[in-house]
C-alpha cells in the first residue's frame, strides 16, 4: 500500500478507509460537504486499467492491471516443442509440425487476450513477444484488439510480475503527453464541426447536470477549487470518464475544460 484515502462523517455515521496501490504525493485533509473526489480522479487517470501479454511459443502470461496494482491474472500454457535434428523429408516434416503447433498457440493466446479484453472493457494493450510469436499473433488478432494495442516490448516469459507493471506504466507515461494532445485535438475538432462535444466551464456543467457528458477532458492542476471539483462529482454520478490533460497550455483557449458528449439536445 502507498497511500490510504479516508472518507468520514460524523452525521452520516461514515468512516470508510480506502487503501491505495498508486503514490499519493504528501499528505491532504479536506472538509467539506461533498467528498473530494479530484485527487482519486486524477489517481484513476494516471494508472488507468490495461492489459500486458507477456508470451513466447508456448507460454502465456496475461495481466490485468488498474491503480498501479494487478487486478486480475491468466496463463496459456502449451507442452514446448522439442528440437529435432533430422534431415531430409523428415526434417521439412518436422518444421511444419512446430509451424503448426506454435500456430495453434497463437490462437489459443489470442481468443485468451481477447475474451479478457472484453469482458473487463479494456482499452489499452501493451504486448510483450519474441519474434517468433509476434507475427502469428498479428495474424490471429481480431480488428478491435489489434487496434488497442498501443506498443510492443521486448520482455521475457519469465520476467517478474512487478517488473512487467513497471515497464509498462512507463511506456503509458512515454505516450502520454502525445495521447493528450491527440486528444485535445479531436475535442476541439469536434466542438468547432458542431459534433458531439463542448467546451468551455459553463457549457460543460450544463451538459455534465443533463446527462450528456461521455467523457470529461480537464486540466490537472495540483490543487483543484471547488467548481473542479463538483465537475468530477457530477462526472463520475453520471458515469462519465474523466481524462486529465497535464499540459495547461492545451486547454487554455477553451477555459481549460471541455467534453465529448453522448448526444446533443
């Protein structure tokens, strides 16, 4: 555990302890009638929940991980494939049976990845493979997997659970401020079109108190003010996402804040 968030009211009879995987910087005490949701928000936001594959010819190890922590596990495992030294025909013979063989793997891997892909909603895939494995993988990836693939290491089979989730927050901290940019694009692109989005404080709380909202795009700041925090609150009662954007300079024309919308009145 790295931070613990406590949440307590007196009236309410509350008192509810939260223990948290991901670091919390300092320590913070606030009062107030609503709970403060922005530093979880923005928590969820900077170790968001993905998938990483670590796998070779036979084996398979597929982790779930959320909040810096791993949430869920699966292995594949297959019977390694001996080497043969025969020559000849029975050589030939021999290497389509492992082509085969290291094919069927891929495909159990696959159907793997993508049943845990789907049931959990996943969005972000990070895949570990030698090279080998990595083009029969290519091959048997359904489209909507193979496009939340964001990037693939070079990690192998054996290689320590914390390891895997160390390598791969660093590679979603790499992309991150390029994931930010596109992304501030397409809402601005989308407002300006007179799409499904909006910008801008008081046309994101209109739209956040009807409904609409389908994701909430937002400056991070160290220290949220009170309307920031309400924009959270109402974002999250309404089961919207919440993106945090870390350079300021992105949303600046925009009042620092916009959002996608699931339709429009």
């Amino acid at each position: 555990m790295n931070a613990l968030a406590l949440f307590a009211s007196r009236g309410a009879g509350l008192f509810d302890a939260i223990p948290l995987a991901a670091p919390v910087e300092g320590h913070r005490l606030y009062i107030s009638e609503h709970p403060h949701l922005y530093p979880l928000a923005r928590l969820l936001d900077a170790y968001p929940r993905y998938v990483a594959l670590v796998t070779d010819t036979n084996s398979a190890r597929i982790f779930v991980f959320a909040t810096n922590t791993l949430v869920r596990t699966e292995r594949v495992e297959n019977e390694k494939v001996k080497h043969h030294k025969q020559g000849g025909m029975s050589q030939a013979r021999y290497q389509r049976h492992v082509e085969n063989y290291h094919l069927r793997h891929a495909k159990e891997v696959v159907d793997t990845l993508a049943r845990i892909v789907r049931e959990e909603a996943i969005e972000t895939v990070l895949v570990a493979g030698d090279e080998v494995i990595m083009p029969l993988l290519r091959e048997q990836l359904p489209k909507d997997i193979a496009e939340r693939i964001v990037d693939v290491l070079r990690l192998d089979i054996r290689t320590p659970e914390h390891e895997v989730l160390a390598a791969t927050i660093a590679i979603l901290r790499e992309r991150d401020p390029d994931g930010d940019r596109e992304r501030v694009d397409q809402l601005i692109d989308a407002y300006r079109a007179n799409g499904l989005a909006t910008v801008g404080g008081a046309n994101v709380r209109r739209a956040l108190e009807l409904g609409q909202v389908d994701e909430l795009v937002i400056t991070a700041r160290p220290e949220a003010n009170s309307g920031e925090n309400d924009l959270i609150m109402q974002a999250q009662n309404t089961s919207a996402t919440v993106r945090f954007i870390e350079d300021p300079s992105l949303l600046a024309a925009v009042g620092g804040v916009g959002a996608f919308l699931r339709f429009k009145v």
